[in-house]
C-alpha cells in the first residue's frame, strides 16, 4: 500500500509559477514510479507528468513541456512539481499518483485526494 498526500495548490496569476508537493509513505519511496495527473471541471483526469524510480527518466504531457518540471526526493520521500509560466488552462485539481513498479506505466495504482489549482487570467 502507498498513501501519497498532495500540498502546495492555491490561487496564482497567469504567467506566474506554483510547486506542488507530494509526500508519500507506505511502501519504499524508490520502489516505484510516481507522477502528477489533473482535471479541469468537466473533463476526464489526465496525464501531466512522471518519473522513474531514481528521477533518471521523467514523461510529460504535450501541453506541460518546457513550463512544467518534475522531481523527486527519495531520502525524503517527497515528489514534487514546479509549474512555470502558468495559464487559465492549467486550472484543475491536480493528483499525485504512484505506479505499482520502478517504471512509467500506462495507469497508476495508487492516488492522492488531489490540491486545487486555480490560474486568474
């Protein structure tokens, strides 16, 4: 089993920057991937971001690449994303998700209760 605790949401202005926060605790942090997913009121949750057990491999979203960075702390057992150059678009509840392996897969097994992010135009 693996709990994961998302932090970090707010409210901030377009073109501005935000860091999610993901803790998690359970099973060894570096025993699986992990990554970040959202969704924007009345669409269906989506992939944002990944990374691989030792953050050496790490997938992203079209619509995120170049603004949005994921990294991971295992002697933390932390997770995080930093978000730059935010838009109207990027407004969606953002969930932390942890993959039952070391590798990116298709779908996680594990998730977080989601933080609210919400960009002003």
């Amino acid at each position: 089993q693996v709990q994961l605790v998302e932090s970090g949401g707010g409210l901030v202005q377009a073109g501005g920057p935000l860091r999610l926060s993901c803790g998690a605790s359970g099973r060894t942090f570096s025993s699986y991937a992990i990554g970040w997913f959202r969704q924007a009121p009345g669409k269906e949750r989506g992939f944002v971001a990944a990374i691989g057990w030792s953050g050496g491999s790490t997938s992203y979203a079209d619509s995120v690449k170049g603004r949005f960075t994921i990294s991971r702390d295992n002697a933390k057992n932390t997770m995080y994303l930093q978000m730059n150059s935010l838009k109207p678009e990027d407004t969606a509840i953002y969930y932390c998700a942890a993959y039952l392996g070391r590798v990116i897969t298709t779908t996680p097994r594990y998730w977080g209760q989601g933080t609210q992010v919400t960009v002003s135009s």
